[in-house]
C-alpha cells in the first residue's frame, strides 16, 4: 500500500479515478481463495515502521503517566468531614477524573493501536457468474427526484460481466419516481400498501431504511446472490462493482464496505464532516481489517444475501448498519461453521453529498451517537461473548468514542459548575505543572494524529491538512453527545430521520443551536456565581471559559458565514467527468434496458417464511414482476452462494432460507390427497411440506457461483445440517 495521493478538490475527475484504486491493481484469485491483505506501513519500509511504533508507544506511555501522575493520593485536598456533602461533593469530582481520563486513555490507545494494525485487502477479479442487484432508496418529498435520477444513471454504467439490475426502493410508491425509473430503464419496488411490511416495529418497521431493505430482500431477494447499495445522495463510480464483489469468493465473507466521502466540500460544515471522518474511514477501520470485523457502513457497501437472511435480514435500529454488521460478526456461516466476516477497501467506489448546514450536522451526528448508545444499552452485551477476543477488543475501542466524548463534557461541566459555585476542587495541583503535562499529552496526540494523515482515502481533504478543521468539529459536536447521552439515559423516544438533501436541505436559525446555547447558559451562569461568591480564579476558570467559547463556537461561525451561498455541488458531476476521462469506462459502462420481466411466477419471500400478496395503493392485490432469470434446464437446480446443495428446487426458483437456519417454504401446493390412517402405536410425525419436497433428478455436477468451493450434493432430500469442525454426527443448535 502507497502512501495516498496528494490532491485537492480542484483535481478533479482524475484523483477520484486514482483513489478508487488505492488497495492497487485487481488480481487472479488462486484456488481455495480466502481474502488476504497486506500491510499500509509495507510501501514505507522497516525504518519507518519502527518510527511510528515508538512514537505511538510513546504516546500511550506518556498518557498513562499523566493519569497516574493527576491520580495520586498526595493531590487530594483537604477536605472537612463535619460537611457529609462536601466529603460527597470531592469524591464525585475525583472519580469523575479519573472516568474522563480514563476514557481519554482509551480513545488514545484505540488509534495508536489501529495505526500499527491497519491493512489493506489485496483485489481479485470478480466471478461473473454471480447475480448482483444495485439498490438505492428515495423518500419523496425528503429527497429530489433529480438528484435520485443521477445516482440511478451513474448506476447503470457500474461495469459487471454477469447478471446485474437497478433496483430503485420507493417509500411513497409516487406516480413521478414510477415513471423516472422507466424512463431511466431501472425496476422499482414499493412496500406502500402491504401491511407485512409496514409494522410498528421490527425488521419490517414503516417508514425506516431497514424496513425498506428488509422488504426488498423479503420479496426479491431469492433472485440474487449479492447487493451493492449506496444513500441516494452518493453516486457510484463505474468500477464499483469491480472493486467490491472479488471478496465475496471467499464463502465466509458476509459483506465488503468502502469509505464514505463528500464532494460538495466548498463549505464550513461540509468541509468539517468530510475531515472529522478522517480517523474512522483511513485508520480504524482499516485496523478492522486484522479482525476480519470492519463495520458496516450504509453509505456504500455490498452484502451476500444469504449472510443477510441468516439474521434476519437488517437490524431494526436507528442506525441500522453498525448494528446489522454486529449481527453478522456475531453469527458463523451455517455452511463452512467459520465466523462471518467483512473485509474494509479504502477504494473510493462512490462519491456523495455531506450536511452543508448546522442543523443537518448536528442530526446526523444525534443520529450517529444516539444509535451507538442505543447499541451499547442492549445487544453489544448479550453479543459480546459470541464476538471472540479480538472483535470484542475492537468493538470496546470503537464504541468509546461517543461515551467518551459526551461523559467528558457532561462530568467537566458539572465539575466546573461545582467548583465556582460551592469551592469543590477534588484534586490540588500546581495548576502551571498541570496545563504544561496536559499540552504534552496533546502534543503526542496530534503528533499521531497528523503522522497517519499520510494514509488519508478522501480525494477532498487538503494537500498537506493536518485535519485541525475535523478535530474541531469533533470538539464543537461533544453537547451534541451528551444531549443524545442524556435523552438515551432518560429512555426517550428516538426516530428514524431522513436527512434532507440537496434543495431540502435545513435553513440555520438560532433555534439550530438550542443545545449548545443551553451549556452556554449553565457555564456562563456558574462563572458570573463564581465572582459573587468568592471563589473565582484565574486557574479553575480556564475550563469552564474554554467550554463556554466551544458551545458558543458554531454559533459564531453561523453568523460569520450566514451570507456565503450553499453549495450547489454534488457528486454526480465528478463521476461525470470520471467517466468521460476513462475510455475504458466509456466502450464498457452502458447497458441495455432489463425491464422485460417474467409475470406468471407466484410471489416468494427470502426473510419471514411466507407467501406474500402485493398490493397497490388501494389495497386491492396487484400482479407481481418479477426479474427474469438465467434459463435453466429441465430439472436443475441452480445452487446458492455459499449454502450447500440440498434437495434440487423447482425449475421455477431456488429456496433460500427464512428465519435464521429455517427453509423457506415452497408457494402453496394443490391440496394433498387424504392420508391414509396411522396404525396403532406408531409414531406420529408432522407434515412438513417445506422439507419434505418431491426428488428431481440432477442432469450432472454444476459449478457453483462466486468462485466457491465444490460441496458434495446431499443425500437425502432434507437440509443437510449446518458443517461444524466436530465429527459429522454432530447436529448443531439451530438457533
């Protein structure tokens, strides 16, 4: 891995080609491939390598003799143990300390970690043979159709040699998206009208992206091995397809995720959140990568379908991608009994739109910690002994940073306020000594921070930019944890929230900044009751003074930038030009309508079990269409990706599994003939009809899709149970 290049949003077309192949050039897999991965620091030498791990020891080394050194006993004060509250107030403010400092150590051994840890997967080609679907979703009224219309275009010109069709995923069923998708020559899919899949909550929740997937992959999702998938707001480049499905030949891989980044990056805001990603998308996750347990990302990903219907299909949560890909790290693959995994490409395979407003910002990031902290309140605990040691050390570092972040300004705050109003210091030292080993931590931090800017895989960061502008948007977010911190604590009701796009996007009001101007109003409080009580000084202020000029912050840069205009970019004119930049793109991209569906197939489900009944708008059942499919001769089967044969399907579609490890059921039969009476004392048995399916003859061996590994066809008509490395006797639990 080379160090990335160095370019500037002015580059162009040209640099976004360049970083979507920064994991280097697509190889030949070998048999019994499984993914492999090579080091960032390799291209850097051993010189280089032995550099940062000093300094990143050192860093850790430095942090921790600060903690210890802040936590010694000599530095309690003295306090009066006539007052009960005033003995109650000191050990609060000392345990409260060492909380925050702790967890300051814990993000400064995350990062210094994943700077030693981070590697890269090494492409290989992908198999033509695997059947692939590209979804998007609209919610009309939240998102423009235009904007909607360009990623569907950009989509159209992803590259794959084999089955490969545009799904666009429509929560309004609205008669304008209907008609662009026909005009555009992609299919469309709505869940409006069926109360299956509309439930309150749920994998089928209304009115959330998971319930819209969810639906998706319930009805059609037998039809396709993998799905690629990006938000409507971000565009795909034409070699999307060719940088993320070669992973999937190896059969444990559940799914691949690239990094996310925003074109419209002429803005304050936007410029911040494309910066602040910086250590997540360049280094932790990459970091993932030696743990085979990167996180699922929604902005662009692929996903095998039947890793997908193992769970259950997505997890019904605000932020419903980091809790689906813990799911999936969580559970083996039913057929090889190795864990799924997922493999992190720094290749940059789509390119979006950031927030280009406060309000959106601050959404997103509400969004963002409320579902980490949701995570953390329930399944993160019950999956954790299922994760093994490593993905559990992983998942505990990266979890730590929204706690962190909220439980220090939440703990700093009530601190100051304790000390200005009441005299509570907790810990005496000399306040000099202090702030000079606090900069000296700092220091080691930053010096970290900006030595990995060398592995950045934005095409939009600065040339050079040591990513102050993220690590203070990062700063200026910390009221915006802690109120998601509070409201999680106190069990209040959370939403899914569509971010607006484009010309929806939120205008900035005072309002926007509620929360920050209520800390504002606590610390500027404590700090005037502080010189009216006596206890003001210079020292103890400085904490409380730099709080109140952070929350004050955005506020300030709102009014200094209220009249430049918002950005009118998007990430449809880059993959343009990428486009017509590329010849090989150009003589390779387009590809002819697939709209001419089969009608007269009965419906199938992929995730519940059951038969579903389309409806349209009025309630009233409507006809299905469905995507045709490869013919297949008479009597085959066609064998799924990564599930080994089991009894041959009817020649009218393959069955794929509904509840974790359960067949699906077959389309209802014609009514059986009556049975005939069970002698006495023989055992009953229950008719399974699922199971129980009529033998077809096979014409012969058939190579499996995707690359993967030939598995003997199964003797008996039944499901073969799932392959565990214990002797064949051996029936795992199914659930």
């Amino acid at each position: 891995m080379q160090d990335s290049p160095t370019i500037g949003p002015e580059t162009g077309a040209f640099a976004v080609r360049d970083f979507s192949q920064l994991s280097g050039t697509v190889t030949e897999p070998g048999p019994g491939y499984r993914v492999s991965y090579r080091g960032v620091h390799a291209s850097s030498g051993r010189r280089s390598w032995l550099l940062s791990l000093l300094i990143i020891t050192l860093n850790v080394a430095f942090e921790a003799a600060f903690v210890y050194w802040l936590l010694r006993p000599g530095h309690a004060p003295e306090i009066d143990t006539t007052r009960p509250w005033t003995v109650a107030a000191n050990v609060f403010v000392i345990a409260s300390i060492a909380l925050v400092e702790g967890l300051r150590l814990v993000n400064v051994f995350s990062l210094s970690l994943a700077s030693m840890l981070a590697r890269d997967p090494v492409p290989v080609r992908p198999d033509p043979r695997t059947r692939v679907a590209f979804l998007t979703t609209i919610v009309p009224g939240k998102e423009p159709l235009e904007m909607v219309r360009a990623t569907l275009q950009a989509a159209r010109r992803i590259r794959h040699d084999g089955v490969f069709h545009v799904w666009l995923l429509d929560e309004g069923d609205d008669p304008d998206v209907r008609a662009m998708c026909l005009a555009e020559g992609v299919r469309h899919f709505s869940r409006k009208g069926v109360p299956e899949y509309n439930q309150p909550t749920g994998h089928f929740k209304a009115k959330t992206k998971h319930g819209n997937y969810n639906a998706w992959v319930d009805r059609y999702g037998h039809r396709y091995e993998v799905f690629l998938s990006v938000d409507p707001d971000h565009v795909p480049l034409p070699n999307y397809a060719e940088r993320m499905l070669g992973y999937f030949r190896d059969p444990d891989v559940a799914f691949v995720v690239g990094p996310q980044c925003y074109a419209n990056v002429d803005n304050f805001v936007t410029k911040g959140a494309e910066s602040q990603q910086f250590p997540f998308h360049s280094v932790i996750q990459r970091a993932a990568n030696a743990y085979e347990s990167s996180m699922l990302v929604g902005t662009n990903n692929a996903i095998r379908i039947d890793a997908l219907v193992c769970i259950g299909g997505l997890a019904d949560s605000i932020t419903e991608d980091m809790a689906t890909g813990l799911a999936l790290h969580s559970r083996r693959n039913p057929v090889t009994g190795a864990k799924w995994k997922s493999v992190y490409t720094p290749d940059v395979v789509a390119v979006g739109e950031g927030p280009s407003s406060w309000g959106d910002y601050f959404s997103q990031q509400l969004r963002w910690s409320r579902g980490t902290f949701q995570i953390l309140s329930g399944p993160f605990w019950k999956r954790l002994r299922r994760l093994g040691p490593g993905r559990t050390l992983h998942y505990t570092l990266i979890t730590a940073f929204y706690p962190s972040m909220a439980i220090g300004w939440i703990l700093g705050s009530v601190n100051a306020v304790l000390y200005l109003t009441m005299g509570v210091s907790g810990i005496v030292v000399p306040p000099q000594l202090w702030l000079a080993l606090y900069v000296d931590a700092t220091a080691f931090q930053l010096w970290v921070y900006i030595r990995n800017r060398r592995y950045n895989v934005s095409p939009y960061e600065e040339e050079n930019s040591p990513g102050v502008r993220g690590m203070a948007m990062s700063v200026i977010s910390a009221p915006i944890y802690a109120s998601s911190l509070i409201a999680t604590m106190l069990r209040r009701p959370v939403k899914f929230v569509v971010t607006p796009k484009s010309d929806a996007a939120t205008r900035d009001r005072l309002v926007t900044f509620r929360r920050h101007l209520q800390w504002s109003l606590l610390l500027g409080g404590a700090l005037a009751a502080s010189v009216v009580l006596g206890y003001a000084n210079v020292d103890v202020m400085m904490w409380p003074a730099l709080s109140l000029l952070i929350s004050l912050t955005p506020v300030l840069l709102w009014w200094l930038y209220s009249d430049v205009a918002r950005s009118a970019a998007t990430g449809a004119g880059v993959v343009d030009a990428a486009v017509d930049a590329d010849p090989v793109v150009l003589a390779r991209a387009d590809r002819p309508a697939d709209l001419d569906d089969d009608e007269d197939e009965p419906p199938h489900t992929s995730l519940r079990g059951v038969p579903v009944v389309p409806r349209d708008a009025g309630g009233g059942p409507r006809a299905a269409v469905l995507p045709r499919r490869r013919p297949v001769a008479a009597g085959a089967s066609r064998p799924l990706p990564g599930l080994p044969p089991t009894a041959p399907a009817p020649v009218d579609g393959p069955a794929r599994f509904g509840p974790p490890f359960a067949p699906r059921p077959l389309p209802p039969a014609p009514a059986p003939a009556p049975r005939s009476e069970v002698p006495a004392g023989a055992p009953r048995t229950r008719p399974r009809p699922y199971l129980d399916r009529p033998h077809v003859e096979q014409p012969g061996p058939q190579a499996p899709p995707g690359g993967l590994p030939r598995v003997p066809p199964a003797p008996a008509a039944r499901p073969s149970p799932r392959p565990r490395p214990d002797p064949p006797e051996t029936r795992s639990d199914p659930t």
